[in-house]
C-alpha cells in the first residue's frame, strides 16, 4: 500500500532497509549467520537447567509418566473420493514406571482396526471414554503392555486405522474449491489437540519424538509433509508414495501433510515453496531470498543457536486455512491470504521461521503456557525486522500488536471471557483452540520487550536467548521454568525485583505499561496524527503515497480504538475515505479485515458487500471471529445467512466457534 489516492494501485514494497554497513543482499549462511559462537548440540546428559515435572496433561489422557512414545513410524495412503485416510502408525513405547500396565493414547473420530505387538500377535487394547472435563476432548485408547524381559524397556505397537468425517485435522477441498480447479486438495492442521484426530498419538506438547511419514497419493498429486523428504517419490500404478523423515523430537500437532497438484521452486539455498501452478510464481516472487534472510537474522537474534533442522520450505496453502502460518517443522504452512503481491505481509514469514527455535525447539509443556511459544516467537520475529529495516519500524509493528491486543481484550471481555486475557490462564477444562486468541502473542512479546527495558537492551535480551535455548532445546517447559532460569541469568541486575511477575502473568486486560514511551514512533505518529484528523474534521490533506501498510493498519486501529471509546464517525465520512484512499480496493488481507470491522461497528451499509466477500474468501480465525462478532450486532440475520452459506468453506475449529455464539 503506497498510493493514498489509490491504495492497491501501486504495490507496496517492503519497508527500506535501515542504513547501515551491511550490504542489503541476501546474507549467505556461513560467517554472517555467526556473529557469535555458535552453540553445539549439548552433550547427553544432565541438562545445565531444572524444569518443573509434568507427569499429566489437562487436554490429554495420555500416561506418558508411565509410558511414552519415543518414536512414530506413519504409513497414510489418501482417499479423495471416500474423503479418508487409512493409515498403520508404528509407536516406540518405552516403559517408565515398573507397574505400568498400559500405554495409553489419545483419539479422537478414528475407526480403530487393530492393534498388533511387536511379536506380530493382536494386543489386547480397548476405547474409553475418560471422564469430565477430559471427555470432551476425545477418547483414550488403551493398549496393554506386555511382560519384557529384565533390562528391555522398549516394545512397539502397530495402530491399523482410518480417518473419518468427523477428522478436526483435516480439510478436504473438491477440485471446484482449489486455485486450478482441476484436482482435490487435502491438508492437516492439528495445533492444538485435533492431532488425536489424524492418528493415535500422545497428543500432548509435554511428549516430543521424532518421526518418519510416508504418503501414499493419486498420480499427479504430490505430498509434502513436516520432515526432510527422503528421496523420490515411487510410483505404483496409478499413486505415487512420498517419504519424509523427522529426526528432530517434536510435538504430535506438528505431523503435518498437504496433497494436491503442486509446483515446487526455489526461494533460497535450503528452501522450496510449494503451491499450485496458478500460485506459483506471485508466491516466489513474494518469498524469493527474504527466506534465508529471515533465517541468518534470526540465527542473530537468538545468539547465533544453530538452526538443527536442516531444510526450510514453505507451502501456500489455501485461503480458508484457520491461521495466517503454521509453524511444521522444515515446511511452514502459509495461508494464500497473505500473499498481497508487495511483501508486506511477510512478517507473518519471519514469525514462523523463528518457530524453529521457539515453540518447535523449545516448547511449553502445557497449554496454559502457550505464550511461550507465541510471545517468544512475537517478540524476536520484531528483533529480527528491526534489525532488517530499523528501529522505527520495530516500533511500528509493537504499536500495531499493541492496537491489537486492545481489540482482543475488548472482545474477549465482551463475550464473557476476561480470564483468557491472563499471560497464563486457567483453561484446563477448555478446548485449547477455544482459548486462542492474540493475547499470547501480543502480551506475552509486549512482556519480554519490557523486560528488555529491565536488563538493559536487546543485547541482553540476545544473551539470554542463548542461554535460553541451550538449556532448553528439545525439552517442554512451563513460565514457571522460564522465570527461574531468567532470574537466574539476570541475578546481578538490580532492577528485575521491580518486576511484578503477578501482573503480568496472571493480571486480566491491558497490562500497567506506557509502550508508547519506549519505541521510536516516528512511523506511529504519521498513522496516528491521520486518523485524528479524519475523527476531528471527517478529512485530512496529509500527503500519504509514501505510507508503510502497516502504518494504514495502524490509522484503521486508532479509528476503531476510537469507536469502541464511544466516539461516532458518519457514513459520509467513510464514504469520502474510501473514496479519497480506495481502501475497499485494497490486496492487503489485515487492512481490508480491519476496513471491515470498523465498518460493521459503525453498522455501516457500505460496507456490507466487501465483509461478505472478505467472508467467503478468507478463513483465518483472527479475521473471522472479531469480523462475525461485529457483523452478529449490525445485523445478526444476514450474519447467520453468511456463515451457513461460507461454513464448509472454514476449518472445523474456526466453525464451532463461530457457530457457538451466532445461534
């Protein structure tokens, strides 16, 4: 967005990187990738790091204090017509506890075949149901253990099973719901606990192992999946078989897969995208060596820990995927929503490409902590920008975070739910996916950025993250874990007993921080002094063909920050800025959802034929949610006649949601 008089006429770049004397090329990996030592894989062992023990998980029933999965070999061939998929799972079950009776996984709408030990013989093994508020979640499949030996600990199970419709993992699309039209489309999305739903599994973020899959497809149709691919397909009459291999231990929601008529290209030195041949080239364009600088910058910013995973791919998914990126390991999944043709949106890259340390190296052990995983991986994704185009546009994204999360207390607390604005929540009887929201994401970054201020830089931050990593890499923690191990590290500064942990952690709405006071606001004040202008006297003058799209998300915030206060914009006034801007015009997904949503707060008719369109073409839950909220108290009718008629169009978790509070 870079023409005010005609937002989508002119593509907006992305921001101009700040001066410096670094070349703006692409870094190439070896020496700027290590500004500092590079850390080394610890050595096996004791661990420089205490972490609190989880021996249960409130969204699992699995018994993995008892017995756990060490490792899973996945076999899934695809059925397009029956919409299924058949698959064998192979688990590595060792045994913890000398009374353990029984390995117990976690499934959720799967038709159960049979269960083999590893002898070849049928174990003994049974559903049930767990009780309250487990039961909600799914089922427990409980398979017997047999006697081993003295000093054998390991045996395996072989789970022979199918998918059915009832899958909150997958999406089907008919060929007719693709970009090409020409062939179906399938994909897996299991953050948080849908993977129960896509195999047996101890579908709990406390269990980590490492993984192979292969997938079985209808010829041309191409697998990608969430590992290193593991030589060429083979073909078999009419499929071919893809294999992929996971060696790094990671969580069950990240087994992850995408068939569909795919092309493939290169967008750095360890990259493909993948998308199909309609997508193709605008998402290459979109992606081309941005990937691999994101990659050495956060390699930076993380004090130089090693990225373990080998390859990083990115597949572009379709636009009804519920999330903006999913973070599978060696392949981010990206929604086709954000590919606006001017880069604008690839911060949204950069924030999952840190996931390969945050979340997916490291990971919370619970669900209560999932800002861990987000917070973290928010607040060294802005690190990494600033250190690309400055400090100004670092404080930029923090005053649009922070717009957002204004938004998301505002309706989390209007529908009931101000306990979910808590950094760390009590959500053990609430399907984790219903709890989501950008608190984790915002609150838990605009935490660690002021405890930035109390340490006294970001090369303080920096240091930590290092430590950070190395005593925690591959391991599953809580906040409690992280608060020790910072306090820790930052024991000779004095100004951490300032900090009120009890606030931030578990105080409900904004947190008591001025974030004003501490960024460089110079892109801010342009986007703010806009907005007060039109709230003032309905126009402005102000020359803006050089505006950043995020400063446009910005003035689109203050005007519904300034609604929600009490504030009245006439209709005429929207007309005249839509007309003066041609925001309803625009390719950028966040500015036109939030043109949207200022235009169904002030139930404004004009706005109604582009929040249907937006409606039926973008499913990212973040959009749709606040958007069918503010569309419910316009005119709830024509909101109910919308989702019916877009409803299979979303993802079952963003649909339950929605459903929930439009009946």
């Amino acid at each position: 967005l870079t023409c005010a008089k005609a937002l989508c006429a002119v593509p907006f770049m992305a921001p101009n990187k700040k001066p410096a004397a670094k070349p703006s090329t692409v870094k190439k990996r070896p020496a700027s990738a290590k500004p500092t030592q590079t850390l080394k894989r610890p050595a096996t062992g004791k661990r420089a790091a205490h972490i609190s023990k989880v021996s249960t998980c409130p969204h699992s029933v699995a018994n993995f204090s008892e017995a756990v999965v060490e490792r899973m070999d996945i076999q899934l061939k695809v059925d397009f017509d029956r919409q299924v998929l058949a698959g064998v799972c192979q688990l590595s079950v060792r045994v913890i506890a000398k009374n353990a009776a029984h390995i117990i996984l976690d499934v959720l709408a799967l038709a159960i075949e049979s269960v083999v030990g590893e002898d070849g013989q049928p174990a003994v093994w049974k559903i049930e149901d767990p009780s309250w508020p487990k039961s909600q979640f799914g089922q427990a499949l409980c398979i017997e253990l047999p006697q081993l030996p003295r000093g054998k600990k390991v045996t395996t199970f072989s789970v022979k099973y199918e998918t059915t419709e009832k899958s909150t993992a997958l999406q089907w699309l008919t060929k007719e719901q693709t970009q090409g039209k020409e062939y179906p489309l399938c994909f897996t999305q299991s953050q948080a606990i849908c993977g129960r739903s896509l195999l047996p599994c101890q579908d709990t973020p406390s269990v980590k192992s490492p993984f192979s899959i292969s997938v079985t497809v209808p010829a041309p149709l191409t697998a990608v999946a969430s590992g290193n691919l593991c030589g060429d397909p083979v073909s078999e009459g009419a499929f071919r078989t893809f294999v992929y291999e996971q060696k790094v231990p990671v969580m069950s929601y990240l087994i992850a897969i995408v068939v569909a008529y795919l092309d493939s290209c290169d967008i750095g030195p360890r990259s493909k995208c993948y998308a199909e041949p309609g997508v193709i080239k605008a998402a290459q364009r979109e992606f081309q060596d941005i990937v691999e600088e994101f990659l050495v910058t956060a390699q930076e910013v993380v004090g130089g820990a090693e990225y373990e995973w080998g390859s990083y791919n990115v597949a572009v998914m379709p636009s009804s995927f519920a999330y903006g990126g999913m973070e599978n390991p060696n392949c981010t999944f990206m929604s086709a929503s954000l590919i606006p043709g001017d880069r604008s949106l690839t911060p949204t890259l950069a924030h999952e490409i840190v996931h390969s340390w945050i979340g997916n190296l490291v990971t919370n052990a619970l669900w209560k902590d999932f800002w861990l995983n987000e917070g973290f991986t928010r607040y060294i994704e802005r690190r990494i920008l600033s250190k690309i185009y400055g400090p100004a546009f670092r404080g930029l994204l923090l005053l649009v975070g922070y717009n957002d999360l204004i938004k998301t207390v505002d309706m989390l607390t209007k529908q009931g739910t101000p306990g979910h604005t808590r950094l760390e929540p009590e959500i053990d009887d609430v399907d984790p996916d219903d709890a989501f929201s950008r608190v984790p994401y915002e609150k838990g970054s605009l935490f660690l950025f002021y405890l930035e201020q109390i340490v006294g830089g970001e090369q303080a931050m920096t240091d930590w993250l290092r430590a950070y990593v190395a005593s925690f890499r591959e391991r599953s923690i809580q906040t409690s874990d992280v608060k020790r191990h910072f306090l820790e590290f930052f024991k000779g500064v004095k100004r951490v007993k300032e900090i009120d942990w009890e606030h931030w952690l578990h105080g409900e709405g904004l947190p008591d921080f001025n974030l004003a006071d501490y960024v460089d606001r110079s892109l801010v004040d342009e986007s703010k002094s806009l907005a007060e202008s039109w709230l003032n006297t309905s126009t402005s003058e102000a020359e803006t063909s050089h505006m950043k799209a995020q400063q446009w998300m910005l003035f689109l915030d203050h005007l519904i920050n300034a609604v929600v206060a009490g504030q009245s914009i006439s209709h005429s006034t929207l007309e005249n800025m839509d007309s003066k801007y041609k925001i309803s015009a625009t390719s950028n997904v966040e500015v036109s959802f939030r043109w949207c949503l200022l235009g169904c707060k002030l139930s404004w008719p004009g706005c109604l034929a582009l929040t249907e369109h937006f409606l039926a073409n973008h499913g990212r839950g973040v959009y749709v949610k606040p958007l069918y909220l503010a569309f419910k108290a316009f005119d709830l009718e024509r909101a109910r006649t919308v989702f019916q008629r877009n409803r299979n169009f979303y993802m079952t978790v963003v649909t339950r949601q929605i459903a929930a509070f439009l009946d």
